[in-house]
C-alpha cells in the first residue's frame, strides 16, 4: 500500500500559522534608513555635502590640528578659491616646512594664507600716525625670523590726487593733511585693512592679506583692481608675471609704476621701496611685495582718473628736470675699435661716414673710458685725442663711462699673493712689477671711498670685461676723489655711465643665502647675480681720519644699491657741472636720461623696445634712449640683417636712440646694399620729424602706448600691435620676418596713410588690413593736425633745423552738415560764394541741390499743375574743414600754423625772431617751402590722395605781420 499526505490536515495546519506581518519585529533606525532606499539617498547626500568637506578641510588643508586663536579674532579659513591663494612664505614647499598657521594643499603641495590672514598687524585704538601697531603672530614663515613688535602707519595726504602709505618702524613719519581731496581711506581694527577709495571706486585694499615685518624681510599683499594692470615693462602686467625691483642687467629700466583700470578710469600705484623688491602678480590680481628691507615700504597711490594725471602726478614726485637740447634727438654712435689703432679706427669711420653722408649727432670717441688706479698716459692721450677728431668733425662729444676702476694692489699692500698679484700671471707676457710712483690712486688717502668686502677690510674686488675691479661707493663728499681719478679733457657736452648697475661678473655662489636673509628666489638670484655681492659693505667716511687708520664698515651694500647710479651721476657733476647725464641704473630719478643697455637683438627684443620706451615716457621719463638693434654680443649679420634694417625703421619714433658697435658693426657703414640704404632713409626720415618730436616732448612723452592715448576705448587699450606718437601720428609696426600685412585698430577720428594721404575707413576699434613690406613702416596722421617737417636732412639734426626749409603736412578733418538756409541766409551764401577775396568763405565748401514736392494730385493726362500745387526748397551741404598745428622753437618764440580747406595761416607765440630772422644767431630755418594737403575732394588733388603746393612763405615777414595767410587752392 502506498502511503499518502493526508491535504485536508496539512490545509488546515497551514491555515493556523500566523504571517510575519502579523507578528511586527523590534526594527533598529539604521534598518530603517539601509531598506528605505529615498531616505538612504538623502543621508549619503548629506555626508557628501557636510561630513566629506570637513574632512577635507581638516585633513588636506591643514597641516596640523588646530585651535581657534586665543586673541579671539578671525581663526581664517583655507577654504580658498585657487585664483585668490597667496603664498605663505615660499609657495611649493613639503608639508613640513609649510607655517602651522598657514594652510596646505597636499594635492599641489603649496603652502598658502588663510583668508583672514594670521599674519597681520593689530591696531588696539583708532588708528593715528604715532600709534603702534603689534602683530598678531611673533613666528613667521620665513626661516627663524620673527615679527617686529611695534610698527607704524604713515599716511600724507601730498596733494588731491595723490598720497603715500608708509609703514615703518622708525622715527616719526607725520604726514600732511589737506580739506579738499579727490580720494578718501579707512583704516580698519582690530585687524589692520587699509581701503583707500575715489569716485571711480576702490582704488587700493590690503582685503585683510598678510602684513609681515621683520629684519631683512617685509610683506604686503593689495588689490588695485579687479580688471586690468599695465606697468613694469608690461602690456597688460598678466597674473603669474614676476619682476625685481633691484637695478641690474634685464632689469626695469623705469621708475615701479603700475597703472590700474577701473570702471574705465585709471589710477597708479608707485613703489618706493629702495631695498631689493620682489612683485608678484597672482592670478586674481592680488599684488604681493616682499622687500629685503629692514626699514620697511612706501607706496603712491595717484587717483588719475586718465593716465595723463598720474604720469604728471608721477613727474612731480621724482622731480622730471626739463632739459631737452635738440642735438640729443640724432642719433649718438659709439664704436668700440677691435684694432690695434682706435684712433685711426675713428678717423676711417668719420671720414667715410661724411662721405656716404650718414646723418648723426654724437660719438663717444676713441674708447670708453674706464678708470684705472695705475697711471696709463697712453690710454688718457688716445681718449683726449679722441675726444678732439669727433669734436673737429662737427659731431658732439659724449664719453661712455664706466663707474668701476681697474684695480692692482700695491706693492707694499700685505695681501695674499694668491687673491690679489701684483705681477703678471699670463706666460705669455714678461713679468713686470708695479711701482708705486706709476700709481695714480692713493691707496690710503682714497680707500674711504671704496665698497668694502664683506670678510675683511679690503676693497671688494670684482671683475669687469676680464678686468680685476674695484668699486667707489660714490658717497657724498667725494669730490677730491673724483678730481683725482679724472685725468681727462673735460671738452664733453655730454656723458654716457654706462654699466653703473654696476657690473660685476665675478662668479658668486648662493648656496646657504637663507641662512643670511630670510627669503631668497629664483628672481633674486637672477637679479644679484651681475652685480656686487650682496654683502659688501660701503665704508663710512670718517671726516678728519688719519691715512693708515682702520675704515669702519657702514651700511650693507645691497639695501642701498639701487642708489648706485644716482650717486655716480651726482658725483659726477664734479667734473663738470650740469651736462646731458645718460644713465642704465637711476632711481626715482627724474634729472636724467634713461639708457637702455643690454638688449638681446632679436624680432622679439624689439617689440619689447617699443614697449618699455612708451611705458617708461608715460611714466614720466620722458627722455629715453634705445640702441638700435640691441648692443650685446649676440648679433649675426648672416640672419639678423634685415632685423637691424626694421629696428632703424622703428628707432625713427623712438625719443632717442644709440648705436653701439662692439664686436659686431651696427651702424650703417657696417651693411651693404639696400639694407644700408633702409638704414639710412630711416635716419633722414627721422630728421625730418624732428621739429614735430620736439614740439612735442615740451608738453608730453613722444612714443606713448594705446591706453595711454586713447584710455575710453576698449578695444586699444591692450595693443602692443601699434603705439601713438604725440597726438597726431601712429605707427603699426611689421615685427615678423617677411610680413606683408598689418591690422589697424583704428582710434577715433579721421587718419590718413602718412605718406600717402590715402584716407584709412573704419569704425572705432575696428580691424582694418593694410599692406606693407620690409622697406616700410606703417605710419598714419591724424586729421586735424598739421606736422612741420624738414626733409632736406643734412648730417646733424642742428644743421638740419637750420638749413631745411619747412614742408607743411595738412591733414583736414572734415565736417559734413545739410541745411535749409532762411531767405537772408540765401543772400548771405550767394554773396560769399561770388567773392573770392573774402576771408570768411574760406572755411566752407557750400553745395546747393533743389528739390521739388508735388503738392497735387496728378491729372488723368498725367500732367501736373505747376501752380500752387507745388513748391520748391533748397538744401545746402556744408562742408568745413580745419587743422592746426605747432612748432617750439624756443621758451620765447613758437610758431601757430592753422588751415582751412583753402588756406594756410601762420602766426607767432613770442618776440624773439633772433631765433630764426638774425643771420649770426639763428637756429632755425625761416622758410616755408612746401604745403601738403591730406582730405581734399578727389578733383582738387595734384596727386593721387594729396595736394602738393610749392611756395615762398619767410617766417620773418612775421616781423611786421601779425599773420601770414597763403591760398592754396583758389576755388
């Protein structure tokens, strides 16, 4: 029998169980939150957004654990946007050496400030120029250093649009104060932020970054604006741009100014800080300074609101001396002769430089000069006889000196034989000894003067152009000493100082600076790297010391190096009073003139003259001197001639220029062929702009950038592509190799193709294509203006003012109006256009057109009724055109040029016609030769865009005149 499963029970079991759902278990809140898949969502959501960013900000951004501040002030977050993070000491640094009070990123390994920063300063009271303020934190990032405990801020109201900062901790800084001021400032505590504002807005913010004083080493860090920087050699001063103020070979030749664009105004920021200056620029346009400096920083802040007011602001401050002679605008050629014989060296070039009739003012003569502690008759005859050749030739005189002196010890100095030999050490040569009667320096007498080294007493010894150096400190009082180590003619008009950074290419080593100076960079290095070390001393002048006692060591030489050059000039004068001074090291300088020196030759290099020469006259340094193409030892004719032949063409505009023969021959005789004659077109083109140039630079800087001269619109302010000269011409340089084209932004205005007279179309801003080649330079003038040129170039720029007669450049600016006139109008028009002699028609071109309005409606056969049912006006378009223009001449004499689209009026601004009317004292020429017209209808033209007319206009008919008119076009 099989057994079975009884259903019916086993149904009736099952119907007994009880279902889970009937019997509820004990459910624990996470069961709820892991099976309730909304709600478990929600809470990863809330980890993500709050538990995870702590995390983060506790284990990424902090270095260490800490506390909140027991002073009970901002603890500071590190939870910084990556374009506003300021370096906390050296940025990319281990985890280790990153401040506790500083954050970290372990992701980048920078090391970076808390927004508030921890290292500040705290002001316990109202802010005043005598209350102390103490820092919130003693240690700082810098090595061992720790903070000042006391400094101060001094604010002085200079003027209504300019004021200075200053923070120290030195004496008493009291600042002036005025009523009536185009800026206000706030100085906010606990926490110390400086927010100075004008009407354009926020002009300066320290925004709570980090103040750090301490020896050797001060920090701040300010926002001028959030939109654009231009400065320091820079259009625009892009975020990530690093720079040294600290005078050196590649280094900033202008005085540190910024300027700020702001809501379409412009305001400047000066840093007068003498010690070596490093300024970054972040990414968000923070700035940050960190000074060597032990005194502290001084900052100018110009309100503007256009660049013209800052740079006039900026002038004041480094007291611009206005001392333009119109030879120093030709160009200066120097040739330093790689021959046996420099003086039959300088006879061939001026000789057959008069011969191929190359027109230039100065020469530096035979050989630069260099001082010399042995007596060297043969080099100071050779340098006088020199000097006599350019003299003799017509040319002026300009020496380039050198402010080092070749060094060789005495005999009787106890000095190591190894560090510093009296004898010869080449093989070559026979052995000589040094006797002391053939020394023209007097060790004992002068070794006061002299920059000591930093291990011993003795002179610090450098090297120059492979010579053993020595350097004066050029302290004040020196005057027996520049008479002693002067021993050449003083028949100069002018002088060149030329490596007085000054040069120093003896090899240093850097190794353990940070043991020395609490911060030390890449951007330093290369800036202390080709002048003395940084560690010398400069000697204090103990008055009424015997010779034979000890030289006490003074000031360490790097806080006051960027004076060097300011004292070598200041010392000079000594020799001969005031002269033209060029120099390559100044320092809030205004009484001289800016050499460049040391510029690489290449395409590059040369847009960067462009650059740094606009920069540098907006700044204030009007008077700039650029070489042509660059003066180092890079050049290759074989690949770089066509280069040079473009760098002429662009030193045309250029305030003033050089050219610098070394090794390699730069100026013309040095090339062949066309590109000579590039050359030397460039330089007669130049003469020939002369008289505009210096009428030009008697009110404002000559080659000027394009947000300078035309600050309202947007889309010229950060062109590098082309720069205004004056206000009435603009220059679009081709800077690439085989360029045949060139974009114009036009500026506002009618302009017309310089040379040419073609009128250039096109709206504000607007890109405009020209075509151009090597033998061109881009040129445009602005309608409007009259320039006064000298074409007849004769080989100095002074015989070229006198003998050239002037060619007048009109360019009209045109205004077209439609009228109705009113029926005396009618009469009045009628007897103006019938009479030609009557002055007051000569400003307008009047064209009649008549129209006729049908006042009634047609008949059936298509006639109209000429009755009343119609009526008849007159429209006139009238075109005025006008220009105007000047030339200086002299502080009592200029001459007024207008015109209209017929005539030419001249008149005199002054009494002194001796200037141009007394055959034995006159400068100037006296007559009018030439009138061109840019703007005239198409039929009115003798050329193909202008109107070329040949007159007979004497200036001294002004004598008796009170004005000259001249017709150039009868109808």
């Amino acid at each position: 029998m099989i057994p079975h499963v009884d259903g019916r029970k086993d149904e009736q079991e099952e119907d007994h169980i009880p279902f889970a759902i009937d019997s509820p278990k004990n459910v624990k809140w996470y069961d709820l939150i892991l099976l309730n898949r909304p709600l478990r969502i929600v809470v990863v959501v809330l980890i993500v957004a709050i538990v995870l960013p702590v995390l983060m900000y506790r284990y990424i951004f902090f270095p260490t654990l800490e506390l909140a501040p027991t002073d009970g002030l901002s603890m500071g977050s590190c939870v910084v946007a990556r374009d506003a993070r300021l370096p906390c000491g050296k940025e990319s640094v281990p985890l280790e050496e990153c401040h506790p009070q500083c954050c970290y990123d372990h992701s980048n390994n920078l090391c970076y400030h808390r927004y508030p920063a921890r290292f500040s300063y705290l002001l316990r009271e109202e802010w005043a120029e005598r209350v102390n303020m103490t820092p919130r934190s003693l240690s700082l990032p810098y090595g061992s250093s720790s903070s000042i405990r006391n400094i101060r801020l001094s604010i002085n109201e200079v003027s209504a649009s300019h004021l200075t900062l200053t923070f120290h901790h030195s004496v008493d800084i009291i600042g002036r104060r005025i009523h009536e001021k185009n800026y206000n400032y706030e100085v906010m505590r606990p926490e110390l932020n400086i927010i100075v504002s004008s009407d354009q807005g926020v002009i300066f913010n320290t925004a709570r970054g980090p103040l750090i004083a301490s020896e050797n080493i001060w920090e701040l860090t300010f926002k001028l604006t959030d939109d654009t920087l231009y400065g320091l050699g820079e259009i625009p001063l892009e975020p990530g741009t690093v720079k040294v103020i600290y005078n050196h070979k590649g280094g900033i030749s202008s005085i540190p100014l910024i300027f700020a664009k702001l809501n379409g105004s412009y305001h400047g920021l000066l840093i007068d800080t003498m010690a070596p200056t490093e300024v970054i620029v972040r990414r968000d346009n923070q700035l940050v300074l960190r000074s060597l400096t032990d005194f502290g920083l001084k900052l100018h802040l110009f309100v503007g609101p256009e660049p013209a007011d800052i740079m006039r602001d900026v002038m004041k401050t480094i007291k611009v001396k206005k001392n333009l002679e119109y030879w120093m605008l030709g160009a200066h050629i120097c040739r330093e002769a790689v021959h046996d014989d420099p003086l039959e060296d300088l006879k061939t070039f001026l000789r057959t430089a008069s011969f191929q009739e190359i027109p230039f003012d100065s020469h530096c003569g035979s050989l630069p000069i260099v001082f010399d502690t042995q007596c060297n008759s043969d080099m100071v005859n050779m340098v006088n006889k020199g000097a006599h050749l350019v003299k003799s030739g017509g040319k002026k005189y300009i020496p380039q000196i050198s402010p080092y002196i070749k060094y060789m010890p005495p005999p009787s100095a106890d000095i190591d034989d190894d560090d510093n030999p009296t004898e010869s050490t080449n093989p070559k040569q026979p052995k000589t000894t040094t006797m002391v009667e053939d020394r023209c320096f007097d060790d004992e007498k002068f070794d006061q003067y002299i920059i000591r080294d930093p291990d011993s007493l003795y002179p610090y010894k450098g090297k120059a152009n492979g010579y053993d150096v020595i350097y004066p400190g050029f302290s004040r009082g020196s005057d027996d000493f520049m008479n002693a180590i002067w021993n050449f003619n003083t028949d100069f008009d002018g002088i060149i100082l030329e490596n007085s950074w000054p040069l120093d290419e003896h090899e240093k080593d850097f190794e353990g600076m940070e043991d020395y100076l609490p911060y030390f960079s890449g951007s330093l290095e290369d800036a202390f790297h080709l002048v003395p070390q940084w560690n010398a001393t400069r000697p204090v002048r103990a008055l009424g010391r015997a010779p034979g006692d000890a030289v006490f060591p003074g000031q360490t030489y790097f806080k006051t190096h960027n004076d060097y050059g300011n004292r070598f000039s200041s010392a000079f004068r000594v020799i001969k009073g005031s002269v033209p001074t060029y120099s390559s090291s100044t320092w809030m300088n205004g009484e001289v003139i800016i050499n460049r020196q040391g510029v690489p030759t290449s395409w590059t290099h040369l847009r960067k003259e462009l650059v740094e020469a606009s920069l540098g006259g907006i700044s204030g340094q009007w008077y700039w001197s650029s070489p042509i193409c660059g003066d180092t030892d890079d050049f290759d004719k074989s690949y770089q001639t066509r280069l040079c032949a473009k760098w002429y063409m662009a030193a045309t505009y250029m305030p003033m220029i050089r050219i610098h023969s070394k090794i390699h021959e730069r100026d013309p005789l040095g090339f062949v062929g066309i590109d000579r004659k590039h050359m030397i077109k460039a330089l007669n083109r130049r003469l020939s702009l002369l008289p505009y140039f210096y009428t030009t630079l008697q009110e404002g800087p000559l080659l000027r950038p394009m947000f300078f001269q035309y600050p309202s619109v947007e889309e010229l302010t950060d062109l590098t592509t082309q720069f205004a000269v004056g206000n009435d011409l603009l220059i679009v340089p081709n800077l690439q190799p085989m360029q045949t084209h060139v974009h114009v932004r036009m500026p506002p205005g009618t302009w017309y193709e310089f040379w040419s007279g073609l009128e250039i179309f096109g709206g504000v801003g607007e890109a405009v294509t020209m075509t151009t080649t090597e033998a061109d330079f881009f040129s445009l003038v602005r309608g409007g203006s009259i320039i006064v040129m000298q074409k007849e170039s004769h080989l100095t720029a002074e015989m070229t003012r006198l003998n050239s007669r002037y060619s007048l450049l009109v360019a009209l600016d045109c205004d077209i109006t439609l009228t109705t006139p009113s029926d005396d109008e009618k009469l009045t028009t009628d007897s103006l256009t019938s009479t030609d002699d009557d002055n007051t028609s000569e400003d307008k071109e009047i064209t009649s057109t008549t129209t006729r309005e049908e006042g009634a409606a047609e008949k059936g056969n298509g006639q109209t009724d000429d009755g009343d049912s119609s009526s008849q006006s007159e429209e006139q378009t009238v075109k005025t055109c006008e220009a105007t223009g000047k030339l200086f001449m002299t502080d009592k004499m200029s001459i007024i040029i207008k015109a209209t689209a017929r005539t030419v009026t001249i008149t005199a601004s002054g009494k002194d016609f001796s200037v141009f009317c007394d055959s034995s004292d006159a400068i100037w020429a006296k007559t009018v030769n030439e009138i061109i017209v840019f703007g005239l209808d198409d039929e009115k033209n003798n050329y193909d865009e202008s109107r070329v007319v040949k007159v007979t206009i004497d200036l001294c008919d002004l004598m008796v005149k009170d004005e000259l008119t001249y017709r150039f076009l009868a109808n």
